[in-house]
C-alpha cells in the first residue's frame, strides 16, 4: 500500500499562470477528493469523483477550476489564470466504495503547497 | 448551513499532563462526526468516527466522545510525539458523497 500520491509537493507560480496538480489514489479506491487548505483552517472541500464521474463541485469553486479523473484513476486539479489567493495547500484523498452507514474514512496525500507571486 | 468549531485554537502542555479538545457542530443530520490528526506538511490522517450521541472511542492515549452537539477528544498523559493539529469534521445527511466539513483545528504542543 504506497498510499495517496501527489505531485509536485511545492509550486511557484506567477500570477496569471496556468498550473496542473496530480493525485494518484491508493488502487482500488473509486472515490476522490481534492480539498484545500490555508494556513491556520482546516481543509476545505473542493470537488468528488466517483470513479470516473465528478459527483460534486463545491458552490465556492471558481470556474478558473476544473478537475478531471479520465479513466477513474489518477486525477488533476488545473487552475487557470491564477491569483494569489489562489495561494494554499491542495490536498487529494480517496476513500473505498461501502455499503450504507459504512465508516467513510479519507485517505489523504501530502498534498501540493501552491505560492502564487 | 453546516459548521464545525474547534476550541481552543492552541493547546501546551507539559508532558503528562492531561486535557481536553472541544469541538462544537451544527449540522442538519449528523452522518458522522470525524478525528484526524494532522502533522506539519503532511495531509491529515484518521484517528476516530463516531456515529451517534453517547458513542465513545479510544486509541492508545486518545479518547473521543460524541454529544449532540459537541465532541471532546480526550488526551491522557500526552508525550511529545502527541505533538500535532487535530481536526474535527462532521459527514451531514445523506452523507453517500464522503464530503466532510472540517473545523479550522486545535494545535496542541506537548513539552517534554
């Protein structure tokens, strides 16, 4: 089990700039999750796939945001235009598929620091 | 609107000494309330569920409890390792999403 992956762990970025994050679930997990965080909150919840179908998209989502899943695998987060408050830790999780009333423990990645200048 | 609230935002202590976390909930129907333990430049990892007022529990030097209204999560005899931020978040109904609501978390700081 090597866990939830993420990649690039620390991005620099320009304001303006486009820039791309990676998750890669622990296998067989079917659902996915990215949150982020500011310094001194707790995570904030962005957006949910359920394998390769995006079930949920927080309403404080711009739409400079778009996140895909293709082959319900490996994720990306892409932000477009960015802006420093933009600036943040962008965390990925995944949970398995239970049954109803089933314990929905999060596994999360280390995630990616993101600093627009 | 659903919403966690944790208190106090920092904790220190000295080792040995026991204390207390609070976090307070609002929330139109509770699917489960959660734990995790979060070290610095790290994600967050589980600690707890609870499903339903009254529900309690344990693992190693940590205790949580659930009320309708509020969770404690319990620290006996902490040791510097316990040294983290701890987030509670709350799963509202129909909670099939997996999508929680954290609280902005308590920082504790055991000295030894």
């Amino acid at each position: 089990d090597t866990g939830v992956s993420q990649d690039p762990r620390h991005k620099i970025t320009k304001r303006g700039q486009n820039v791309t994050f990676r998750c890669d679930p622990i296998s067989e997990h079917n659902r996915l999750y990215w949150y982020r965080q500011t310094l001194g909150q707790g995570p904030e919840f962005l957006t949910y796939f359920q394998n390769e179908a995006q079930l949920e998209k927080s309403r404080l989502l711009s739409d400079r945001f778009s996140a895909e899943r293709p082959k319900g695998s490996f994720s990306t987060l892409e932000i477009q235009r960015t802006e420093q408050g933009d600036s943040a830790m962008y965390l990925c999780a995944s949970s398995p598929r239970q049954g109803a009333g089933a314990n929905e423990k999060l596994f999360f990645g280390s995630g990616t620091q993101l600093s627009v200048l | 609107e659903d919403q966690v609230t944790q208190s106090p935002e920092a904790l220190r202590l000295q080792e040995g000494e026991s204390s207390s976390l609070n976090c307070s909930y609002t929330v139109s129907g509770l699917r489960g309330l959660f734990w995790y333990r979060q070290d610095p430049g790290k994600g967050p990892e589980f600690l707890f569920t609870l499903y339903s007022a009254g529900e309690e529990k344990e693992k190693e030097r940590l205790k949580a409890t659930l009320t309708k209204k509020e969770s404690f999560l319990h620290i006996t005899a902490p040791k510097p390792e316990d040294s983290a931020t701890y987030l509670c978040a709350v799963q509202g109904l129909p909670g099939n999403t997996g999508k929680l609501i954290f609280g902005q978390g308590t920082t504790l700081q055991v000295k030894p």
